[in-house]
C-alpha cells in the first residue's frame, strides 16, 4: 500500500511544538509532470549503467510501498524533530 499521511512534529525549545500532517496524494498529483521526468531519467540512467529497467523499477515501487511506518527522529541541539509516514 502506498504512503498516505507524513506527519512532521517539531519540538521548539521556546515554546508549543509545531505539527503538520501533509497527505501524499494529492502532493503526488501536483507534482506528477516532476515524477514523470524522473521516471524518463531513471529509465535513461538504467540503460546507460546497464540495469534491467523494468525489475529496477518493480524495487523503487516496492521501496515505496514498504515506506509507511518509517519514523525518523533528528535532535540538534534542543531542537527535536520527527517525522512519520503512514
């Protein structure tokens, strides 16, 4: 299944926390004509390092779908954010 929601929270030191819940659809919509020319550019690197297109593209779709669920944690400082996808 494909991600839907990416939540990001930021712990401020001086203050509330910031969150923001981004949907990735209509994200993935909007920024189709970009997505298409990446795929036109994997394919493109694909032959030029001679990769088999088709499988390569079957392991970026599952990277994809096994994506919800990943946290990320980063702390600099006492600045803290995480993100996570689901």
């Amino acid at each position: 299944m494909m991600p839907q929601l990416l939540t990001v929270r930021v712990d401020r030191p001086q203050g509330r926390a910031i969150r923001v819940w981004i949907p990735l659809l209509p994200v993935a919509l909007v920024l189709a004509p970009l997505l298409i020319a990446a795929a036109l550019a994997g394919g493109v690197a694909c032959l030029v390092y001679r990769v088999r297109v088709v499988p390569a593209f079957g392991v970026g779709w599952r990277l994809l779908c096994a994506l919800p669920g990943t946290r990320v944690a980063i702390r600099e400082g006492h600045t803290a954010v995480l993100a996570s996808i689901r």
